[in-house]
C-alpha cells in the first residue's frame, strides 16, 4: 500500500490511548447500536482495566465527536439526525475539494494512481460478491489516499473526525439496502480525473458523488426508523 510521508519513529501508547483505540474500532464496526449507553464499570470490566483510562477514553471521544456525554445520564452513542448526516458530507466535500485541488494541480506522490486503481479493483470484486461492509471500507480508503496524497496533517486530521462519523452513519444502514450501484463507477471516474488535470471536472464529480451520498444515506435511515 502507498503511503504519502515517510513513517514517523514509533511511540509506545498510552493505557489510555489503547482503550481508546479499542472502543473507537467497536463504535465504527458497529458493536455499540445508535443510542446505546456505554457503561465505564461494564466497559473497564470487558476491556480488564481501571475506570480511570475508560473515562478518560470515552472523554476523548466525546470530544471526537463520536460519543456523546448527557450531563447526569452518561454517555451515549450518537443517533445521527438527517441534518447531521447532511453536515457530515458538507464538511467532507469541503476537506475533499481541497485535497483534489492540491493533488490534481500538483507533481502526483508516486503510487497514488496505483493505489486508487488497486482499490477501485478491489471495490469491484466486493460489488460483484455483494460484501457491503467491504465495500463501505474501500470507499473509506479511496478518499484516505486522496487526503493522504495532499500532505497536509491538520487537513488529515480534520478528516479523521468525519470519516469517523461517516462510518457512524453507514452503521445506522447496517440491515438496510445494499450499497449504490454506481459507487463503483463513481469511484472509477474519480480515479481516472484525479489521474488528470482537470481540477473543474473533478471537483464538479465530487460534488455530484457526495450529493447522491447524502441522498442514500437519508433515505436508509429513514427506512431503519420505520
């Protein structure tokens, strides 16, 4: 797999920082339902450690964006509205738009066209077998190497909230339709602009691919609500 910078010398992680990393993987595999409370004794109980590093974990969460704290009731998992959703991918198209404009008009990082060809491959064979949590994942690292690919960690940064938050939202859709099935050909014609330097044409792909997001994403919620 590509990657855009030069690997960082590794740092052990904090007790906090690894149960952390625990209860996020959980949240955006689905483990936690919308609305569900999480418990820090039932929480430091399963994961074998002190309330301490839970609290602080679900604390660095909340201000992630992905848990949220009700004062005198505790913490909950997120029931996303439709205007969240709706702001959710607001916010991606404005990160993304910036990420293509720096990638397309700049010298391209070696292995990105690879990379996204290689993952738009991998999105057809998960299309064709019908695995959707495969797919909801490849799309996922598709925009990944894009944002990757502009170089800019606080634009990464920023990303990472969202893309959490876009994968609390496929989890609402978890037992609804399968996936578009123009998100392969979308992603195909993303690949091949990015490979381009049409910034125009590209950036007017992404709105249109986020716009139909948004309108799937909506509509399956309202199906699960039902």
């Amino acid at each position: 797999m590509w990657a855009a910078q030069s690997p960082s010398p590794v740092r052990r992680k904090t007790l906090t920082s690894q149960v952390a990393d625990r209860i996020r993987a959980d949240l955006l595999t689905g483990k936690f339902p919308p609305g569900s409370q999480l418990g820090e004794t039932e929480l430091a109980e399963s994961l074998g450690v002190s309330r301490g590093p839970v609290r602080e974990s679900l604390a660095r969460l909340v201000h992630e964006g992905l848990l949220l704290s009700r004062p005198h009731r505790g913490v909950f998992v997120p029931l996303l509205s439709e205007a969240d959703i709706i702001d959710i991918y607001y916010a991606r198209e404005a990160l993304e738009a910036a990420a293509f404009r720096r990638v397309i008009t700049s010298a391209k990082p070696p292995g990105l066209l690879s990379a996204l060809d290689e993952t738009v491959d991998e999105l057809a064979c998960a299309t064709r077998v019908g695995d959707w949590s495969r797919v909801a994942d490849l799309d996922v690292r598709f925009h990944s190497l894009v944002i990757e690919a502009a170089g800019s960690p606080r634009l990464h940064r920023m990303f990472d909230t969202v893309i959490a938050e876009t994968r609390l939202c496929l989890n609402l859709q978890a037992n609804a339709d399968p996936a578009r099935l123009d998100l392969l050909d979308e992603h195909r014609e993303l690949a091949r602009l990015i490979a381009g330097d049409d910034v125009h044409a590209a950036l007017a792909a992404l709105t249109q691919h986020f716009a139909e997001a948004t309108v799937t994403v909506r509509n399956r919620v309202r199906a699960v609500r039902r």
